[in-house]
C-alpha cells in the first residue's frame, strides 16, 4: 500500500492556514499588526479581561505563541496587563490606544473577509467554517 500524503490534513490544514493568514496580513500588516494580534485584541474586547490561559484556551494558542503576541501588543501600547488576584497568571485588557486601532482596522479587517468569502463562494466560505470549527473540537 501506498501512502497518499496530498491527503494528508496536517499538511493541508497548514497550508491552508499559512494561506489565509498572508490573505488578511496583507491588509493588517501595513498598519503595524498581523492578523494573529488582531483577532487578539479583538477578542480581548469583545470578552473582556481575560488571562493568558483563558485566552490560549478560547482561541487555540499554544502558549509559547499566545504571550509572545501579548507582549508584543504590551509593548505598542495595545493592551495592559497585571498580576491575576489568584495564582501567578496575568489578566489582559485592551486600552484605549487598543480599541481605536480594532476600530480603525476593522474595516481591513471585513475587506478580508468579504473577499475571501467571494473567492469561496458564500456557500464554500459556511462550509468551511462548519468544517473547522468541528476540526477544532478533535
């Protein structure tokens, strides 16, 4: 038997990934953000102060990955940060400077997705957000 590895997911789901990513960097990145920071600070406003664990957990970031992007957002003034209460984690919040930029880019941000949307069809666009979001529960 030979092993047919053009069907291999992994692969694919990262190419795919990669993909998707250039797509809408390609909008954020001239305004200073790529589209793993702004689905960050978008998430962080729209939940609201979050730890890193609580974070990692509802956007699927390895950890590693997740603080390296809160720093750097820390470091540009996007998002504060302070000892949790509890334990020795740390509790994010978006600033002011934080929410103008979401604001600001949004409409990037809906640009990416119309378009990619258009390039998948309305139809193929659902589809494949049904078919990750059950990926991501494996």
């Amino acid at each position: 038997m030979v092993d047919d590895f053009s069907r291999c997911l992994v692969s694919n789901s990262r190419m795919a990934a990669r993909a998707i990513t250039r797509r809408y960097d390609g909008y954020l990145r001239p305004h200073g953000l790529t589209s793993t920071q702004f689905s960050l600070l978008a998430t962080l406003l729209l939940t609201g102060d979050q730890t890193v664990s609580q974070l990692a957990e509802a956007r699927g970031f390895e950890r590693t990955t997740l603080t390296r992007n809160l720093d750097r957002l820390q470091q540009m003034g996007l998002i504060a940060s302070r000892e949790a209460e509890k334990g020795n984690g740390r509790i994010c919040t978006v600033t002011p400077a934080g929410k103008a930029l979401i604001e600001r880019l949004l409409p990037l941000w809906r640009q990416a997705q119309a378009e990619t949307e258009k390039l998948l069809s309305e139809e193929g666009f659902d589809a494949s957000l049904r078919v990750l979001k059950r990926l991501a529960t494996l």
